[in-house]
C-alpha cells in the first residue's frame, strides 16, 4: 500500500493506493465501515464511450482517509459497487458511467448525495463572471481551504514533466546530436500518460472523494433550505444521465462526406482569398485588416495592443456599408465563409466522428444546470448549436453528390 500524509484546513489526512491484492482486504474494510463515501474516478478522458478511452482508477473517500484503486482489480470495483454503501459524488452521474462502461454492464447505482447541484443553488454564477465557480476545486477553495487546489497544480506539474517520443525525428546538433527528438507532453494528453503511481496522481485522484465528503458536510444547510428544488434538480440530472448514455445514432457516410464538403469549399475561398487578394492566413488579424486597407476599406476599431479589430460583427458590418467597393465585399465574403465552413467541420462533422462509440452513438454531455438561468446544455460535441441547413450547405450537398 502507497501512503501520503497530508493536511486540509488544519487536519491531518491519509492518502492510500492499493498496489496488491493484500492491499483489497483493507480497502474492503474500510468500505464496509463507512455508510457514507465520496466517490470519484480518474480516466483517460470525459467520453467513457470512445473506443480509446481507459479508466485510470476508482476512489472512496471518508473524512480524513481515501482510497485508490487501480482499475485492473475489476472484480474488486465491482464487489464495491455492489455494497449498501451510500455515495456521495460531485457529478456523480459522470463516474457511475465510466464504472458502468468500464465493466460492462449497468450496476443501477446512483448517488445518494450530489454536491455539484447545491453550489449552484447557492451561487449560479460562474468563476469568470464573478461567482466561486461550481467545480470541486474552485468550491474547495472557497469553503473548505484556500490550499485545497495545491494537488491539482502538483499533477499538472507532473503531466508538464512527461516527455513524448517523436518517431523518425532526430536532434542534428548540440549535446543531443544523433538522439531520437522528444516533446513536452500536452495537459490533455497527460491523463492517460502518466504512472497511476505517481505520487501526484494518487495524491490528486484520492483528495477528490475526501473534498466531496467535506463540501457534502458544509451543503447541509444548503440542502435543508431547498430541499424541493434540489430533489428537483437531481431527477433532472438522472435523467440527462440516461440521454447520454443512450446517445443517438449517427450517419456516419452522410457526416464524412459533408465534413468532405465543409473542408473542400473553404479551401476553395481560402485559396480565393490567397490569390485574388494576397490574404495568406484569413485566420491572421493583421493580414485581414492589411488587404482590406488596401482595398481602400474605411477600419475604426482597435484592440487594446494597438490592432485592428477583425470580428465577425465588423466583417458584416463592412459588407453592408454603402461605401464598401465589390472586391471589399468579395474578399469579405470569402473570410466569413472559409470560417464558417471550418468552424462547423472542426465542432461538429469531424467531432461526431471522432467522440462515436464502437456501434456509431454519440453520447453528447448534457448539462442540467450550466448558466444563470439554470438552462441546459450540450457539449462535446455542442449539438444544441447544430447550425440549419441553409443554402450554402445545398451548394456543398449538390457538389459533393
């Protein structure tokens, strides 16, 4: 067993990793004690339904103890899931889906005690607008201990430290002269990368179920006060929980081809772009703003470093100008559209392909409570925004059959 002492708010915690079959026979214990455990899981990423997804590990966590458990102990996870034990988890809808994916049937459980929904109840702002925010760290931060984010920053440290080979390339020079060329590894690539026994992962992973217990604990009053609307809040997550896992089916030869059509059209305006106007990034600012002056366009607005404003709103607005030449509008036109095209390629045709599942299901995350005003939310991929078939997508139709 892996052990790390630490503290939060002034209190000794225990983390603890199982490494060893012997090890199961404490976890086991330690379940068996408790009626009430925060619950977390660590994985390869967010989808549990791609093919290339993995889960990394599965914690419990009482007050001041926590347990990891490696994912290969997979009669063991599902023995615990098994157990009356209550749980308690923050998005716990997400973890039992992994678990659930993981071992390959639906195991039924559902969390007695949710800590994301009474956050926003008490706050349904988020951190950029000036609320705590309502993830476990930043609520953590806020009503646990200001230092309750130290084991995130650790395992971030950790993922900048992983090194990533790079195939046939070598160093031509330096002390490193002859040697095969490796890359920081990125943070998003870090989760799938790096040792489950890495001192900042088990640290990370087992702080998450032990933070829910505390932030459970300190909600209490919270719950108490909207009792109805948190019962309210949590069938409706329940029942986001089954949109997802259900999904829909995707055309798959419909979406490849139009993703086929979305990238040959914009390059044609790209290219348009490139050789009638000398513009050779459309996704450059000041490339923008340099071919429109020339073309004689009338700019206004500048960015606080000193550029000119290149939006999607001024763009349009320079296109309807009565004093906008045909070549301003032209080029314009062609920015706007390349744009476009890529945008929809890239969040929605080639985001369907690459988050299906094995049987061609998109399993798109549905957010109960996201803004202000409680509405809900897709994403990953966002298909709530699904942009309407307008006529340029009947041109791209038509040429592509």
């Amino acid at each position: 067993m892996i052990r790390i002492t630490d503290r939060l708010a002034g209190k000794r915690i225990r983390f603890h990793a199982a490494t060893s079959v012997r090890d199961l026979y404490e976890v086991r214990d330690f379940i068996r004690d408790h009626d009430l455990l925060g619950m977390d899981t660590e994985s390869t990423g967010i989808n549990c339904y791609r093919p290339d997804w993995r889960l990394r590990t599965v914690q419990w966590g009482h007050k001041f103890d926590a347990y990891v458990v490696p994912a290969r102990f997979r009669k063991f996870i599902s023995w615990a899931f098994e157990q009356p034990v209550k749980l308690i988890g923050h998005n716990g809808p997400h973890d039992i889906r992994c678990i659930d994916e993981y071992l390959g049937y639906e195991t039924g459980v559902v969390c007695f005690g949710e800590t994301y929904i009474p956050s926003h109840h008490v706050d349904s702002r988020g951190k950029d607008v000036g609320g705590t925010g309502h993830g476990l760290k930043e609520l953590s931060i806020a009503r646990i201990d200001r230092n309750a984010g130290k084991w995130d920053i650790a395992r971030k440290e950790a993922f900048k430290e992983i090194r990533i080979a790079m195939p046939g390339e070598f160093y031509k020079s330096g002390p490193n002269k002859g040697q095969p060329k490796s890359r920081k590894a990125k943070l998003t690539e870090g989760w799938a990368l790096i040792s489950w026994k890495h001192p900042a992962m088990i640290a990370y992973a087992a702080a998450d179920p032990l933070l829910t217990y505390w932030l459970w604990e300190k909600e209490q009053h919270l719950l108490r006060q909207f009792r109805k609307l948190y019962k309210f809040d949590h069938r409706v997550q329940l029942a986001c929980d089954r949109l997802q896992r259900r999904g829909i089916s995707l055309d798959i030869p419909y979406t490849e081809r139009l993703s086929r059509a979305y990238t040959r059209k914009a390059d044609s305006m790209i290219d348009k772009a490139c050789e009638v106007y000398g513009c050779g990034n459309i996704q450059s600012t000041d490339q923008v703003a340099t071919v429109l002056i020339g073309l004689g366009a009338e700019l206004h607005e500048l960015t606080p470093t000193g550029k000119w404003k290149m939006n999607a709103e001024i763009l349009r607005d320079l296109m309807d100008a009565p004093y906008s030449s045909g070549k301003i509008k032209d080029f314009i036109h062609c920015v706007l559209i390349a744009k476009q095209l890529i945008k929809r390629r890239e969040s929605y045709t080639e985001a369907m392909l690459r988050e299906k599942d094995v049987n061609g299901r998109v399993h798109t995350s549905l957010n109960a409570l996201v803004a202000v005003t409680s509405r809900m939310s897709a994403s990953n991929p966002p298909l709530q925004q699904l942009p309407t078939k307008d006529h340029e997508d009947e041109v791209m139709w038509q040429s592509e059959e």
